[in-house]
C-alpha cells in the first residue's frame, strides 16, 4: 500500500513537472514573441493614418489624370480631389506653388515624427536633416550665382536646424566667406571649417549629403530591434544607390578617381569600398557600370549613357524598394518608409507636371519624366 502511494505520488510529481515545463515553454515563447507585438501594437495607429492619407501621384492611374489636364486648374482640381488644399492665389504661379508643395512636404514628415514610435524618430529626424542641407545647397547656390537677397529669400524657407534666425543671416550675407563664417557657428561647422569658399561646389555638396546620411546610418543601432531589419536594409540600398548617383554625375562633371573616392559615401549594402573605388577609377560611366554586374543594380547598364535617364531608373528603384518593404513589413515600419519615400517622388512628379504644362510640352514628354512604382 505504502508503494502505491509513494508511486502515484511519483505521478503526480512528474505531471507537476510536465505542466511547470509546459508553462515555462509557454513563457519562453511569449517573451521571444512580445517586444514583436509590441512593436505591431506601437505601429498600428501610424500604418492606419499612413494608408489613409496614401501617396497618390506614384502611379500611373493616378498621374495620368494630371498629365493630361490642360491647365493649372485641371490640376488643382485633380490634386483637391485626394483631399489635399492648395491656395487659390498660387495657380498661375509655378515658382510659388513649388514652393508650397515642398513647405507641405517638409510638414508631413513633422506629422510623421509626431505619430511613428519614440523610437523610429530619431529615423525621421535624420531624414528630415536632408532638407536643412537642401536650404542650405541653395544659399551656396544663390550667393555664388549672385542672387538677389529677394531672390534668394523666396528660395529657402526654415525646415528644423536651419531656423528662420539662420536663414535670416545666411541670406544677408555680403558673400561665400561670410555664410561660412556663420555655418562655422551651426551643426554643420565641421564641414566649413578649414574649408575654402572656392572649392569644388561637388566636394562641398557631398560633404552636405555625408553629413545627413551619418545621421540616418546612425538610426540604424537606434531602431527597436524589430526595426533595425527593415531600417538596415533601407540604409543600405539608399547608401548604394547615393554612390551610384555620386559616381555617374562625378564622372559626367570630369572629376579625377581620386576626388571621387574623396566623395564617396561608407559602403552600403550590395557595393563593398573596392568595388566603388573601381567605378571610380573606371573613367567613364559606361566602364563604372560594369562593377554592377551580379548586383540588384545591374540594370542600369541597360538605359544607356543619359546622365538624367541613368538617374531617374535608380530613383524608381529606390521607390519600388520601399513599395515592397511595405508589404515585407506590413505590421512595422514599412508603410512609414513607403510614406516617407513615396511623398518625395509624388512631391517631384507634380512639379514636373506643373512645369510641363507651364512649358507647353505634350503630355507624352511629361510622362517619360515620372518616376512611378512597378516601371524600373
């Protein structure tokens, strides 16, 4: 009797073993699963208000309408459509309604920086910079080209760092000494310092571009770890295809192997150091391309010699590349990304339809200008 009880004791001792270890298998699991939902929890109102704004001028559907309107009203008209208010007064206006379109651009991705997760933000902020630097390329521009202050005036506007005090002073100033002078006294200074007012506008617009892709590469180890797949493998391909860019318009412009590599961004995803210091060294851009081969990029070798057509297939790759991030990372950060990538080329597609019209050309010269998803 006493070993029947000390046996079914034993029973029960395993089952209760059995059970424990069943839990703890159970808690296990949803540990390694929990951050992934929370992750999914934190994104879901973002990816909603995303998918319901949408980015609409990056397909052909939906520019086709544009292109063909025969006035600036015909566009307005099909811009309000998607809900989006443009002032009246800027309709026979081009220069100004450009400068809307990018002052709503640079608002979106405030709204962005406001709605994604803590932790993404410092991601938007970083892509954000990228305008900061485009105000301050244009003052360069402006005061090299000798522009009027007026003139200059109506080309910038305050994004984040560069302020309305800092445009205020860069615009005023008597010439390039004096705006380096005051970039010397803001973020940027490490790259005025030491610098000459003369220099290679193309060094100086890469030194720009480098500083802004430091801040975005960084985000990459500031990223949740549910993220940093997705914000990696972004800041990879966008490394590559900067280089790419920088290497054909280097090369086009007569820069030496060894500026260009001086210009050259850190290594992405697909294109070590020394397979872009061969493209540097290639000497012409048809020879550059021929690095590319075994690579997602090799297509490029196919569109032929055009600066602006070479360009526009690896600014349509970067947009089908954020396109299928968004499906990959439905639940995360793809249609941030998507958003964030796709309000640029939508942004860019109108202004160039603005243009055409304004320019007189057939619809069919408007279109091959497009960068539109689904057609690289």
């Amino acid at each position: 009797m006493i070993d029947d009880m000390v046996t079914q004791l034993g029973m029960v001792n395993i089952a209760l073993m059995a059970v424990a270890v069943s839990l703890l298998i159970v808690v296990i699991l949803f540990m390694a699963y929990f951050r992934t939902l929370v992750s999914i929890a934190h994104f879901a109102y973002p990816n909603a208000k995303f998918r319901a704004r949408g980015v609409h001028f990056i397909r052909e559907d939906t520019t086709t309408p544009l292109i063909e309107s025969r006035n600036m009203t015909e566009v307005f008209s099909e811009i309000e459509k998607t809900g989006t208010e443009m002032p009246k007064d800027i309709r026979d206006d081009p220069d100004r309604f450009e400068d809307v379109l990018e002052r709503t651009l640079v608002q979106d991705i405030i709204d962005v920086r406001q709605t994604v997760p803590n932790p993404m933000r410092p991601f938007v902020d970083a892509w954000m910079l990228r305008y900061d630097v485009k105000m301050i390329k244009r003052v360069l521009k402006g005061i090299r080209s000798e522009l009027s202050k007026d003139e200059l005036k109506r080309s910038v506007f305050p994004v984040h760092i560069v302020d309305e005090e800092m445009l205020e002073e860069l615009v005023n100033s008597r010439d390039m000494h004096e705006v380096f002078n005051i970039l010397k006294e803001t973020p940027f200074g490490e790259l005025f310092t030491g610098a000459a007012p003369e220099e290679n506008f193309f060094i100086i617009d890469q030194k720009l571009d480098a500083f802004a892709f430091g801040r975005l590469k960084a985000t990459v180890l500031r990223a949740e770890t549910e993220d940093q797949s997705a914000v990696k493998i972004f800041v990879g391909k966008y490394t590559d295809i900067l280089n790419i860019k920088t290497i054909l318009r280097g090369l086009n412009a007569g820069l030496t192997g060894k500026e260009l590599q001086g210009a050259l961004l850190p290594a992405g995803r697909e294109l070590p150091l020394w397979k872009l210091e061969k493209m540097c060294e290639s000497g012409t851009m048809d020879e550059s391309m021929v690095e590319l081969e075994g690579t997602s990029y090799s297509g490029l070798r196919k569109v032929g010699k055009d600066l602006y057509e070479m360009e526009k297939f690896l600014d349509t790759m970067l947009l089908n590349i954020t396109s299928h991030m968004m499906t990959q990372y439905i639940l995360s950060v793809g249609p941030t990304m998507r958003f964030l990538m796709g309000k640029e080329y939508e942004v860019r597609n109108i202004k160039a339809i603005v243009r055409g019209i304004a320019e007189g050309l057939e619809s069919g010269a408007i279109k091959e200008m497009m960068i539109l998803e689904g057609t690289a």
